[in-house]
C-alpha cells in the first residue's frame, strides 16, 4: 500500500477516535500507535530552552485570554510569522536553524516584564513573574524596534558596505539573544546595552558593552574580536567569556580558548578558568568560579555564600525591584547552590531567607528586609 | 505557590487567579512540550497544541473535575489536540502502519491507557532531573540511583552536609511539584 494511502486510511480511524465512534479494539489500536512515540528522542532542539518556550506560552496565553483588545490576534500573527521563518531558513539554507518569532509588537511595553501579580501567600503585598525575553534595537537613523522574541540573527549581504551602528537595549527584568554578522552569538544580560556595526571591518569586529554578556565569539584569525566597556578593551580571536561591565570595574570570566585584557598601558592574557578584574587603571588576574560566574547565562541564580550583595544586584535586575534594609544582609551563609531564574520572585526570596535567616516581604516593586 | 497542590491551584485559578494559572503553566509546560514534541516535531504547532490545552483548562475551570492532579488531564486534553493535529496538518501520518487494519489483530498490549501514560511520564521525568541546576542533579542522582549516604555525597563533591541537605530537599520539591 502506498505510502500516501496508508495515511488516508489511518487519519479515517483517527477521526473515528475523535468523534468517539471507535469499538473497543480500534480504541487499543489508537492508543497503541499515540503511545509507540514514547521512546522516541526526548531532547529539545538545540538553541531551544525550556524559559524560550515558557515565555513564549505565557505570553501568548496572556494575550488570548487576558487582552481580547487586539482585533484580529491569532491568524494573521500565525501566518506571518510562519511566512518570515520560511523566508529566514531560505535565506541561510543548508544551516540548520530553529527559531520561533513571537509577535513584534511597536509599542513599548516593558511593563509585562516582571509583572506584579497578586500574592497567594499573605505575608507578601504582591508577587513578582520573573523577567523575560527583550530588547530594543535603535539603528542610525533614529528607527527603533522592540522585539520579544529569544533570539536575533543578523543578516547582511556580504557585499554591503553598511558599516552603520546599531544599539541593543535590553531593559531590567529582560534578556537577549543575538547572532552577530560573523556568526559570534552574544547572550546579553537583564539591564545592558550593546552596540556593533551591521558589517564588520576587514581588520577588526569592534563592538561595545554596558552591563553583562556572555560571548561566544566566532572564530576569524584575521579579525580579532574586540569588545570595549567602559574604556577596558578585551581582544579575542575565537572563544567563550563572560563580561560583566555594569560599573567600571569590568570582569572578564574566561570560560575556553584564550582572551587579551587591556586598560590603559597594561595587558594581561587570560587562560581558561581565570578571571580579570580591573580596578582603576590596574588589571587582576585570578582563578575564577566559572560556574558562579557565568549562572545567568544558563538561567541560573547561584548561591556560594559569600555573593549575597551580588544575589541581590542581580535579583533587583532581573525582577526589577529595590531591596529596603540592605545593611542587614552581614555576614557569610553556608548555603550553596542555583535556582532557576524563570520562578517568581517569592520563590526566589524563599531561598534567600533559608540562606540569611531574614525575611523578605515584596511590596509592589520593593523588597524590604526584615 | 511551588508548594501549592494542584488542587489548592485550581481552586485558585477557579476564582480567577491568573497567578495560580501561571505557575499551573509553568508547572506543567516543559513536560508537556516535550510530549507533544515529540509527535509533532514542530515547534511552531506544539506551541500552538499548548496554548489550546491551556486555554481550554482555563475557559472549562469551573466544570473540570480533577481527583488529586491534574496531568492525566492535561495529558489527555494534549493527546486529542496531537490527534486532531495530525488528522488536518500531517499529510504522511507518521507510524501509520499501526493504524491500518490488518495490524489490529495483533496483540499489543492490555494495559490501560493509564500505564502507557505513566510510563511516558516516567520517562519524561528523567530528562526533568537531566535539567537541574548542576550542583542539584548531581546530588540527587547520588542519592537516589546510587543511593549513597548524605555524608558520602557531600565528601564526594566537596560540599557540606547542609548543602547537600538542600538540595535534596530543593530537587524532590521541584519533582513534586512537576507531577504531584
């Protein structure tokens, strides 16, 4: 029998199923078949993780049952959207690419991050989602574009001569994804700002950061990789890293291949599993924790005891909120380990007071410590 | 709320709590993904197939009647979603030869369709401990499928007693309210 036939005869019994006409053995026949997938691969594909898609459900669930305020909502979004990936797949054919688009919406609506919600526990006023996918891109003319989605690929011809800047702003309580022109794939922390041309140099891919990314940097030997923060020049020929840079002590964490910090009239090579630290105009170099380090990358919170200030900058960025009473927090704790970042934020508070012996009660977008 | 029962949870969501419906999402979403996934092996339809299970539950909160939890529900609400996904979108059925007659007359199985569900769902929890934070799953593997002693754990990898402690107690937390 046909292959196509087959198909046929078998979406008739499934459509029996579905309109509950089957006999009891065609009902076992059914069951058998939707059952026999059990064993199949159960991974995701890669570059999908589990926050992309929650967030994604979330906010699609958001708008169906919660905002019936848009007129058409679900089709033509649907359709679109399947349309651009189609084009987007055509475009770079013969690379494997998984990506969903959520919808692009042109008004700013940073409110929905880290959105307080009502509290099923009394103790706090309200509680907090965790933050989400986000970011705003500005390019040199003055557009700007907000997307919601995880991931961006830039795409430009390889003969344009476009060396126009564009800036990436990803606010409190957001995260980003970005592939760059060279393939060099940026995960950007809550509370950043990146900016890079559209089409790199012959010589050098220059790009500059605010705040916290990790890189993974795409290998090209005749163009070195060059990242400024701050006025800290770190130089990479192919590698991953972490940097962060929201103040001006800018901290590289190496995680493979090798990297060359700059500051001033100093330069220091970094090997796998050291850390540098500049402080003014002096650059440290250390062994570092890479898997504290680089927890957010993989939307984790980590704990080792002695971080609670940096535990809690990260938290008031990710959930934008204002910790009370910071003094409080002395000490060491002797508790060690991660949590995932897409849990609400009393949750989150819940392991910090079985680390601290505080408490933490959320109101509004303050968290006072008691 | 992680504590919080399915019950207790739809109780909430039965008086409109969208935060209880959220965290219900959450609970249930990555398991629920990968079960529809894998029959779909599309991420653009499994992700539509979830949001009408999730709308459904939402819009028939008053009427579902749930026991003591809500993923044979849930469970069953995706399976028709994949069935009538696949009687309107998939063109070559996958597996069809399980469906065409002269099949039915061999002996399959005689388990319910209970079984065959929890031991998909056994199997789908697997890849839950797989995604722990690491220090998490490493811990509870030791404990559980090595079944070592808390103080041969934390000599093994380094980490003090509390801290394994708690993570044992974080991890089995996470399970149970994953599939309580």
């Amino acid at each position: 029998m046909s292959e196509h036939k087959q198909s046929q005869q078998a979406r008739k019994l499934l459509q029996k199923y579905l309109d509950g006409k089957c006999t009891p053995g065609e009902e076992e026949q059914v069951l058998n078949w939707f059952y026999s997938f059990e064993e199949k691969e159960n991974s995701l594909p890669d570059g999908i993780t589990e926050a992309d898609f929650k967030t994604t459900l979330t906010q699609r669930l958001d708008e169906e049952l919660f905002h019936n305020h848009q007129p058409d909502p679900e089709k033509n979004v649907v359709i679109l959207r399947r349309l651009f990936v189609a084009a987007l797949v055509l475009f770079v054919s013969g690379i494997a690419i998984w990506m969903y688009l959520d919808r692009l919406p042109q008004v700013e609506d940073t409110a929905l991050l880290a959105a307080e919600v009502p509290s099923l526990n009394n103790a706090n006023q309200n509680d907090i989602l965790p933050g989400g996918h986000y970011a705003k891109f500005i390019y040199a003319d003055g557009k700007e574009q907000i997307r919601r989605d995880s991931t961006f690929f830039t795409f430009t011809p390889l003969d344009s001569h476009n060396r126009n800047r564009v800036a990436i702003e990803v606010p409190h309580a957001g995260i980003y994804k970005i592939i760059l022109e060279d393939g060099t794939k940026v995960w950007l922390n809550a509370a950043t700002k990146l900016s890079y041309p559209e089409r790199f140099d012959d010589d050098q891919r220059l790009v500059s950061l605010e705040g916290e990314a990790y890189f993974e940097v795409a290998k090209d030997i005749h163009r070195p990789f060059l990242i400024d923060a701050h006025g800290t020049t770190i130089e990479v020929l192919g590698t991953a890293f972490n940097v962060n840079a929201y103040e001006s002590d800018v901290k590289t964490y190496l995680v493979e291949g090798s990297v060359k910090v700059k500051k001033g009239m100093q330069e220091n090579m970094l090997r796998p599993g050291q850390e540098a630290v500049v402080l003014d105009d002096h650059i440290q170099i250390a062994e570092t924790d890479l898997e504290k380090n680089t927890a957010w990358q993989r939307g984790e919170f980590y704990f080792d005891g002695s971080n609670l200030p940096e535990i809690i900058s990260r938290i008031s960025h990710w959930y934008n909120v204002e910790f009370e009473n910071e003094e409080l927090l002395q000490g060491e704790s002797t508790y060690k380990g991660a949590i995932k970042r897409n849990t609400n934020l009393s949750t989150a508070l819940k392991i910090l007071e079985v680390a601290t012996g505080k408490s933490f009660i959320i109101k509004g977008r303050k968290v006072e410590i008691q | 709320m992680n504590n919080v029962s399915d019950i207790q949870l739809l109780a909430h969501i039965r008086e409109d709590n969208r935060l209880a419906f959220t965290e219900l999402v959450n609970r249930y979403s990555p398991v629920l993904f990968r079960f529809v996934y894998k029959r779909t092996s599309c991420i653009e339809d499994t992700q539509d197939i979830l949001q009408n299970v999730f709308a459904s539950l939402w819009k028939r909160r008053m009427s579902v009647n749930v026991a003591d939890s809500l993923y044979p529900y849930l469970f069953k609400a995706a399976k028709y979603e994949v069935i009538d996904w696949t009687v309107k979108k998939q063109k070559i059925i996958e597996r069809s030869a399980l469906l065409i007659e002269t099949h039915a007359s061999l002996s399959f199985m005689h388990s319910g369709e209970d079984d065959l569900m929890a031991k998909e769902l056994a199997q789908l929890i697997e890849q839950e401990v797989e995604e722990m934070p690491s220090t998490m799953k490493n811990v509870f593997t030791l404990s559980r499928h090595h079944a070592l002693s808390i103080k041969d754990i934390a000599l093994q990898l380094s980490l003090s007693e509390q801290t394994v402690k708690n993570n044992i107690s974080l991890a089995i937390n996470r399970l149970c309210m994953k599939f309580k």
